[in-house]
C-alpha cells in the first residue's frame, strides 16, 4: 500500500529495545498504563477515557510495548476511513532516548496502513519540541495551531499532518 499513502518512513522490522513486544492494549493493562499517563504527561488521560475506548469506540486502536511482562510504552489511533488520528504515544523514562519512541510511532503508523490509512494527523503541546522533532522526523508537518488547545495548562497545541495540506483531495 506504500504506492498509495503519503510517504513516511517504515519502521525497522524489531524494536530498538531487545526483548520489546507491541500487542493490542486490553483493560488488563490499564493500572499500568494510567500510572505512567500520570508520571509523563501534564494533562493525563483518565481511565474512563482509556476505557471508553477500548471497550465502546469503534474507531479506537490502542497498542502496549511489553518488555519483561511489564508496560513500557502504548499508542492508539482512531481511524476516520483512510486518516487516522493519532490520539496518544508515550515510552516511559526508563526508555526515553533509546529510538523505541520513533519505532513505536511508526509501527502505530503502519499498523494502521494495513487497515487502510493513508494520512495521519495530530495534536501536540506547542512547547514540546522533543516530540515535535519526533513527528517530524516520521514525516509530519505542521499546517496550524488550536489556540489554548490544552486550556487547563493555557497551552496551544500544533496541528500536524502527514503529507499535503489536509484539505488536498
């Protein structure tokens, strides 16, 4: 499908952590998965959030990066026919710096090529120039601003997009 989709990079065949697995995120893993909501983010997802959409939204796909039985990283989509919003994407501390975000990013990424995407698009805290680069780097680009986006920081978040101008075709 790589002939149809706008370009980004394909993730390498095995993480850049050894003994990392990616799996579907199930609600077993949510005490792990909120603990480190809570420790990396300013503004952390709740639970019921999670749960809302892994067990009632239809278009939600949530992934877990395992490593030694435990939750290291996890990212979801939602898919909008062929564009797929890119809802969340967090490595722990411990895995910070190591490509494992980057891998996870892309993997996310084609994962939802295989189930049709074709474009992807974001939000994220304009001052988090670390993650910024990260997208970058996975050919996203940014096309705007959501002025006080994340209000109860006062913060704007910057909208980004695989590709072309979302308004393109």
């Amino acid at each position: 499908m790589k002939d149809k989709r706008d370009f980004w990079p394909d993730p390498t065949e095995s993480s850049p952590v050894q003994g990392v697995e990616l799996l579907p995120m199930r609600p077993d893993h949510l005490d792990e998965v909120v603990r480190i909501e809570q420790d990396m983010f300013p503004i952390p997802w709740t639970r019921e959030a999670f749960e809302y959409d892994l067990i009632s939204n239809q278009l939600a796909h949530y992934f877990a990066l395992k490593k030694d039985d435990e939750i290291i990283g996890y990212s979801g989509i939602w898919l909008f026919g062929n564009i797929a919003h890119l809802t969340t994407i967090c490595i722990t501390r411990e895995f910070l710096n190591t490509g494992l975000g980057k891998w996870l990013l892309l993997t996310t990424m084609k994962l939802g090529e295989e189930m049709g995407v074709a474009r992807y698009t974001l939000e994220v805290r304009e001052s988090n120039s670390a993650a910024i680069k990260l997208y970058e780097s996975c050919g996203y680009r940014k096309v705007g601003v959501r002025e006080n986006y994340y209000h109860e920081i006062g913060e704007d978040a910057v909208v980004m997009w695989t590709g072309g101008p979302p308004y393109d075709g």
